[in-house]
C-alpha cells in the first residue's frame, strides 16, 4: 500500500460527546490547535446545530486554524446543513460532514423511512450542502448493519450528487476485522464514481475491535481515518489515532508506504492536554500513551531492554514524545531558566501569565526542594483555569480550618470579588466539606458536588496535589483545578475555579 491516508479527528465531537469529556469554548480551541500541531488534516469542531455553544466553539476553531480542514457535523436536513455551513464559514478549508442512517433497522424504528426516501433525502442533502461548502462528506451511519448492496447505492448517490469523501461508519463496534475489509473493498471495487472519491472508515470500540477494523479498511482501500486522542467518544469510544499510526509506522513492513501528515513525537503532548483539560486521566496500560507503555517492570525485561531495546520495544518512546529529560528546578533557579523550561514544555505564555506562573514557582520552590516537568505543567494548568474566567469572578483571600476526629470541622473562608471582600464560616464532616459550605454561603448559589479527586503530582513527600473538582446546578456541570502543597487550599482553589464558570453562566 503506497499513498497517503487523511486523518479526521473527531475527538472534538464524537469524543467531546463521551460522558465526562464535556469541554468549554476556550478548552476546546486549545485543543484545536494542538490537534492542528499534530498534524490531524481533518478536525470535526463540533455539531454546530447541537446547541450554541457548539456553534460558537466551531465558529472560533474554523477562525484559528491554519492548515486542518475544519468541519462540521450536520443530519441530513437543511437546517443543520444551514448551521453547519454558517459556522465553518471562517475557515481557510471548510468541510460539512452530513449523515443519514441507512440501516433497516434504523430506517424502520428510528426515521420510519423507506430506502427510496432515504436515497433522495441523500441526494437533496448533499446537493444542498455542496451549494454551501466545496468540500462536503457523507456518512452512512450504522453502515456495518446495513444491506451491502443497498449501502452501495447509498455511496453512488451521495457521489453523484457532490460528495467528495464517503464514509463508512462502525456505529456500534459491531463488525469484525475480515468482515469490515471485506465490505469496505466491495464499496471500493464496485461503486460507481468512487475514483472521484475518498472512502473513509469510522469506527467504535463496543468489542474492542475499533482500531483492527480501523487498520482492516485502510488495508482494503480507505484513504480517509476517523478517530480520536486516546480512543474517546461514545460509549466505549473510537478508534484511537495514536494507536492506527503508530500501527501504520511500527508495521510498515505489513501495511506498506502509506504517509500521515502526523508529526508522532507530539503524540504524547496532545494525549496529556486532552487529560489535562478534562480531567479524565489516562490509564496506565493504554497502548502508546500509558504511564506503564514503556515501563518494564521484570528482571527479565529489564535485562533484556537494557541489553537492546529491541528485545521488549517495538518502537521508542522519544518517538511519540513519551520520553522527556526530566529537568529539575529548585529555588535558586532564575527566571530565564524557568521561562525556557516552560516553552520547551509546548507553552507560549504572555509575559503577565509568565510571570504569574513565575511567581507562583518561586512560592512552590520555598515549599518544595526540587521541581519537575509535572510541577510546572500543574502550576501553568492550573493558572490557566484561574485565570479563563472574566475579572469579576470570586478569589481566595484566606481560610483557616479546624478538624479533629472527635469534632466536627469548621471553616472560616474569605473570598474577594473586586473591591467587595466577604467572609463566612460553616460545619462539615471534613475542612474540605466544610470549606466547599462556607463558599456555597459566600457566593449564594446552591451547587452540586460531582467529583471530588485529588492527586499527588510527584512522588515526594513534599509533592503538590492536585485537585479537580466537579460541580453542577441545573444550568449545568462546570470543572475546576487547584494545586498547592496544601490539599485544603488546593480544593478551595479547583472549587473557586468551577464556581465561577458556574456564575459566569448565570
Ligand atoms: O458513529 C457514527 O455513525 C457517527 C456518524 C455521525 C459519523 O459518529
Ligand atoms: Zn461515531
């Protein structure tokens, strides 16, 4: 196989559609552009008629990229075509993604639609679209449920009415690796029109099967793979991109020549901003981006990796940037010193963060002997969450707690919001319970709490925790983090983060 295969990323849809990966506008920009420096060469924004939010944050992703295609998911109707087109109206290469279902079982139970209709609904949409964007795809959803021969007149349709990318979604992970190829290199050999077109494979994980059945299409004829940072999307999730390209780089030998435009050392970082921003962390034996990915625990492996890496590596972890020379700041370290650490860690800071972030290190570096890489990631993330909001928002002043096991805890919380300055005081089972009440009273809105996780950023003793906080009213759910070497202002910290995405919202 020779050629180059087009990555489509959806993890800003399909992915952000996932329980928990819920993310805000300025997160998911953020996300974009790291997924354009990775090289993704399609990104799906968002479902731009879903609600406004997924409007705008397409509309803002479309104005930010420079070389990914942009696009927008639309069903087959005018409607979410107009909304779809409207928002990628700013992007240097726009796409719209419009679908249909095309499964019996979908077009009885679900649109209660007959094949012919469904046909002319194709042909309508994806004329509809092409007079709205030059490049539009056409997805038929459930398309591994559906009759062969019905799908195949589905691709010669949307063909014939303007589509340039036709793509064949897994929908529900049901397919196997043989049966996928087998069907994809029958729409490949025996549609009309499909040298005009690129075929494109869309997987889901429900067996375990995304990425195999992914690799499966690519080998009978796909050109075009959708998939997502770290496999995230519905239910159990998509094909994960790490994972088709590093199985395309790692088995040249199998699959042939076939190029990405995926720079693989950004790999790791574009796994870890993903985490990072929504909180959900990756788990350690995940193929390619694990903690435990390229660790060897064994004598045997050990012994045999330190002989010749080969022996229980099939390929290094510097190239898909898992492995980074952990540089070690302490608190004699200057400002040029930290600044190059930190552009070397991927961020580019203003001068006014940088030097928050600045200040910030210098207070951690009195607690803490020596500084990491993860210290410093935690420190600018952490910042970043503190200071998205809008001024007028809610910020620590001071706190003091009293706790004991044969007591209830107390807290007395100041919080400061522009000249206004305000304290309360409330009970808990716990400081941090007690903490969380004192602000509910402070800023008088009720709130739920979701999630509560804290976590040590190193290994030391003297390691700062990290919490992220989960919040909800009935406008909706809002996350926050905190860190500090002190878990009680950690929390109040994520808390105050959450609290006022929560206000601001209101
Ligand atoms: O899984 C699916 O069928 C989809 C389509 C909308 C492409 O996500
Ligand atoms: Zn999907």
């Amino acid at each position: 196989m020779n050629g180059k295969l087009i990555l489509f990323d959806t993890t800003l849809r399909d992915g952000e559609q996932a329980p928990g990966y819920a993310m805000n506008l300025d997160e998911k920009v953020r996300m974009a552009l790291q997924l354009e420096a990775l090289g993704v060469d399609v990104m799906e924004a968002g479902f731009a008629i879903a609600s406004p939010g997924d409007s705008d944050a397409v509309k803002a992703i479309a104005r930010a990229m420079k070389r990914s295609t942009v696009c927008s998911l639309a069903r087959a109707l005018e409607k979410d075509i107009d909304a779809a087109a409207l928002a990628i109206r700013d992007a240097v290469h726009p796409r719209i993604h419009t679908f249909i279902a095309t499964s019996e079982l979908h077009l009885k139970y679900k649109l209660k639609l007959s094949r012919e209709a469904c046909l002319r609904q194709i042909r309508h949409a994806v004329s509809y679209a092409r007079n709205r964007c030059a490049e539009v795809e056409f997805s038929a959803e459930d398309a591994s449920r559906t009759d062969p021969d019905f799908l195949c007149r589905v691709a010669e349709t949307a063909i014939a009415a303007g589509a340039s990318v036709v793509n064949i979604p897994d929908t529900v992970g049901y397919t196997t690796p043989q049966e996928f190829g087998s069907l994809i290199k029958r729409l490949h050999d025996r549609v009309k029109g499909m040298d005009r077109a690129i075929l494109s494979v869309h997987c889901h994980d429900d067996l375990g099967l995304a990425v195999a059945n992914t690799l499966a299409g690519i080998r009978a004829g796909a050109r075009q793979a959708e998939c997502t940072i770290s496999g995230i999307g519905e239910r159990a999730g998509n094909a994960a991109l790490e994972e088709i390209v590093m199985g395309l780089v790692t088995r040249r030998d199998f699959y042939g020549r076939l190029e990405t435009g995926i720079k693989t050392e950004e790999i790791a970082r574009t796994a870890k901003l993903l985490s990072t921003i929504t909180g959900v962390k990756i788990a350690p034996n995940k193929a390619i981006v694990g903690a435990n990915a390229f660790a060897h625990e064994s004598g045997i492996h050990q012994h045999g990796v330190l002989s010749k890496a080969e022996t229980y590596e099939i390929m290094t972890p510097e190239s898909v940037g898992m492995k980074q020379t952990e540089l070690v700041l302490g608190k004699h370290s200057g400002q040029h010193a930290f600044e190059s650490r930190i552009r070397d860690l991927g961020y580019d800071l203003t001068p006014e963060r940088m030097g928050e972030a600045f200040a910030a290190f210098k207070v951690l570096a009195d607690r803490k002997k020596q500084i990491t890489d993860r210290d410093l990631v935690a420190i600018v993330e952490a910042g970043a969450a503190w200071k998205s909001g809008s001024s007028d928002e809610w910020k620590l002043d001071s706190f003091v707690v009293n706790s004991g096991n044969h007591m209830s805890a107390t807290a007395q919380v100041t919080l400061v919001k522009g000249k206004r300055k305000v304290q309360d005081a409330a009970l808990g089972t716990g400081p941090i319970y007690a903490s969380f009440r004192a602000i509910e009273k402070i800023v008088k809105h009720k709130f739920v709490l979701e999630d509560y996780r804290i976590d040590a950023v190193t290994e030391h003793r003297d390691a700062l925790g990290e919490v992220l906080v989960k919040i909800s009213d009935a406008k909706g759910v809002y996350r926050g983090r905190g860190v500090s070497t002190d878990v009680i202002e950690g929390s109040i910290m994520a808390l105050l983060v959450a609290v006022n995405r929560m206000l601001e919202v209101k």
